[in-house]
C-alpha cells in the first residue's frame, strides 16, 4: 500500500484514551489496544494510528507528521498553530460536555478580576494563553507551568491559576473561586492543511467524521417500535418528541379495526415518562431497541 493511500492519525492517551477508544468502537473501527505500545490497531488497513497525549497533537498534525487527529480546543490555542477544524466531538473524559478554562482564586482572596493580578503569580498547563490574556489586558504577571496539582497550588504556592474544569467541583473541592471564564473548549477533528488537500486523504476524514458524529448523535438516544389503531394515531403521535416526523405504515391485520405501525427516535432519558404515556394513548406492542449510529 502506497504513503498516500494510508491516513497517519492521532489520538489522544490519558484521561481521553478509553472515551476516544469506546467511541471508535461505536463507530464501527474495532480498535485494540496494547497497553505497551503506542500504535492501536483500528481495524483499517487505510489508518494508521499513534497515541499521544492531547498536547503535543497540535504541533504534530501541523507540522505534517500526522495527517489528523483528536485534540482539545485548549492545546491548538496553546500550541497556536493553523489547523483544518474537521468538527467538533462532544464528549470528555466526564461524559459528553464541552468544558470551561478559567481563572479562579482562593475563595479568601481579594482578587476579583484580572487586574488584580498585578505582580501576581498564576500556575497553569496553559501559560501561552494564559500571557495572551494578560497582555490583552495590560496586566503584568508572572504565569509557571504547572504539572499537576494546579487547584491544591493556590493561595499557598500562587495566588490563582488558570485551569480547565468540566463541573468545577475540584475546584469548589478546593475552595477556590472562579472569576472569570477564558474560552468553552471540546475535543475537535482536526487536519493538517496538506492532508485536506488530497483528495484521497479529504474524503477518508470525511468519513471518519461522519461515523465518529453518528456514534455520539446515538448516545443518548434510543428507538421506539409500537402498533396503533388508526383512530389512536394522533394521541399516540401528540406524545412524541421525535427527532423529525415519525415513521408510521400500515398495517396487514385480519380484524375490522386499521392498525398502523409507528417508528421514531427519542431522548433515552425520557422513555420512563413516555411509554407510560403512549400506553395510555392507545398503542400496543411498544418495544425499546437501543442505537449504534444516527446521521442527522
């Protein structure tokens, strides 16, 4: 197989790996994983994968050592580098959210902005953006990487930090508050300009995107089958959300009354209050199944 028929994509280890890993999976790619290695297997003979963590991609699907990748918002601002943004993915470490960067400081503090930082110091992973957002403001302070840990540094190490939180209970856990919010950041697809250009390599990003959006659009939503009279058919489809209309056909029955079949799409987290209610509508023969893929 020649170079250009093979995508070079990355995918982010850590806290994403198994979200990332799971989601391949639902996507159709049977992805295996050897906990020694770095290459997964994703059962395409046209990907070759590589996992790397979510910070370093950036620079290297930019540079062109990837074709594409999984990375956050967060590290393409950091790295600022100029990528091809295929789409957003909505799911994290947490469950499908996007999640929040953000100043925050002790709760006893008297900072209440970011002019007071003035002649402070800020801990964060994000010490490119977090300069970028002082400079804007005109505040002088001094900004250090921070490995780890960034919540339990402040106030007795700094006096703020800059960190990402998906419900900011780490950050309430460790009696800080927040300030002010930097950006909303997700994971994104993106591509090297290089690779979008090929018409080859386009076209399979496209497709990776496409099933990759399906699995997520699935994830929480299931299928409803169920039978109706005819005379029922309106009540039966007055309690229905659906995702578009519902599918409703006849039905071959030897009886006088004219059955029809009703099929639809709904948020999982409202069947325990609908069937109940189709129930008392009029339909008969409800059955839930669950979805691999949704293409809107």
């Amino acid at each position: 197989m020649s170079e250009k028929q093979q995508l070079r994509i990355g995918l982010p280890k850590g806290s994403l790996q198994n979200s990332t890993m799971e989601l391949f999976r639902k996507a159709g790619f049977p992805v295996t994983v050897d906990d020694r290695a770095y290459s997964p297997d994703l059962g395409d003979d046209e990907l070759w994968g590589v996992l790397l963590r979510a910070q370093e991609l950036p620079e290297y699907i930019a540079h062109g050592v990837l074709d594409c990748g999984l990375t956050g918002y967060d590290w393409i601002l950091e790295r600022d580098v100029d990528l091809v943004e295929v789409c957003d993915l909505l799911y994290a470490k947490g469950g499908m959210r996007p999640y929040k960067w953000v100043l925050a400081v002790h709760e006893n503090s008297g900072i209440e902005g970011w002019e007071g930082l003035q002649g402070k110091r800020i801990a964060t992973e994000l010490v490119d953006v977090t300069k970028r957002f002082l400079a804007e403001r005109g505040v002088e302070a001094e900004v250090e990487f921070s490995w780890g840990a960034t919540e339990a540094k402040c106030p007795d190490l700094v006096d703020a930090v800059v960190e990402g939180t998906e419900t900011g209970s780490t950050l309430r856990a460790n009696n800080l508050r927040i300030i002010d919010t930097l950006f909303t950041s997700c994971t994104k697809f993106v591509a090297n300009k290089e690779a979008w250009d090929d018409p080859w390599k386009r076209a399979k990003i496209e497709s990776i995107a496409l099933l990759l959006n399906a699995a997520l659009e699935a994830e929480n939503k299931v299928g409803l089958k169920m039978n109706a009279r005819e005379e029922d058919l309106a009540a039966v489809i007055a309690c229905l959300p659906a995702l578009k209309k519902p599918t409703v056909s006849p039905l071959a029955n030897g009886g006088d009354d004219r059955w029809v079949a009703v099929e639809t799409i709904v948020d999982a987290k409202i069947v325990k209050d609908l069937i109940p209610a189709l129930k008392a509508a009029g339909a008969q023969g409800i059955i839930e199944y669950p979805l691999s893929k949704v293409v809107i």
